[in-house]
C-alpha cells in the first residue's frame, strides 16, 4: 500500500477492485389481500359510500302534486290531460294533504268547485264529483258593454 491509498493503486496495475455484493431478495410471505390494512381500507370505503347515499338520498323530500295546465271554471270536468304534475316540498305532512297527489288517480266523473288558474296547485277542496253541486242554468240577455271581460263560457256566477 501506498501513500496514494488502495484503490488508486488497483488502477494503475490495470486490476479493478470487487464490487460489493447484492443483498438477498426477500419476498413478502403473505398474500395482498389478506393484509388488515387491506380490509379496514375497503371497509371505509364501503362505509362512506353507505353514508354518503343515505344523506343524499334523504334530501330528496319533494311530493308530486297536480297543477292545473290551463285555466279552469268552476263545475268543469277534470282529467288527468288537464293536470300537469309538479314536485313541490312542503314544510309538513298536512300542507302536503291540503292538495291533490300525483300518486293517487282522480276519480271518475270529477269536477271543481271552484276556478282553478294555470300552473295553480290544485287543492283538494276544489275538487267534487259531478253533479255533486246544484246548477241552475238561467238564460239572461244582458249587454255586452255590462259583462265583464272576464267572463267565459261555462263560468258560474251569482245573480242578484
């Protein structure tokens, strides 16, 4: 050995030194999917997905109700090509009550009781069976000038 160290005096003899050699490979013993880490990492995964669509799924509390698709007069006959359903969300149960449900089919032969306008949420107090209420059709000759604009064909009115 001189001076210079070991290795500068390996080279200039034209000899390499031995590399080092290799770590033995050590393989894992069991398999992936028995790892615990494995499971509890599935087991919240399957849990915030359980979570998560119970959450979403509850905030969907809307009711379908029927609209009137177009103005309706009292004493009018109402199917269902009449109505339009809405989804609407209701504060409780019993405002919920107070209309129509979509759910439920109409009953043959109905009819309003009262006008009901477009678009309008139809209450169930305006609905009634037909004949239920007793019309009286008196022909009058009044003036155009006297009837109101907003009077049509088939309108209940009071006369006096």
């Amino acid at each position: 050995m001189t001076a210079r160290g070991p290795d500068i005096d390996a080279r200039s003899r034209g000899t390499s030194p031995a590399p080092p050699s290799s770590p033995v490979a050590t393989r894992a013993t069991r398999s992936r999917w028995r790892d615990p880490r494995m499971a509890v990492g599935a087991i919240l995964v399957a849990a915030c997905a359980l979570l998560g669509a119970t959450l979403l799924g509850g905030s969907d509390d809307t009711v379908g109700v029927w609209a009137a698709r177009r103005p309706m007069n009292a004493a009018e006959s109402v199917s269902t090509d009449d109505l339009i359903r809405r989804d609407v969300r209701f504060a409780d149960q019993d405002d919920a009550d107070g209309y129509l449900s979509a759910d439920i089919p109409l009953p043959s032969g109905a009819t309003l009781t009262r006008a009901v306008g477009a678009g309008e949420l139809v209450p169930r107090g305006a609905l009634g069976a037909s004949g239920s209420r007793v019309l009286t059709e008196v022909p009058l000759s009044v003036d155009s000038e006297a009837v109101p604009s907003t009077l049509r064909a088939g309108a209940v009115v009071d006369v006096w």
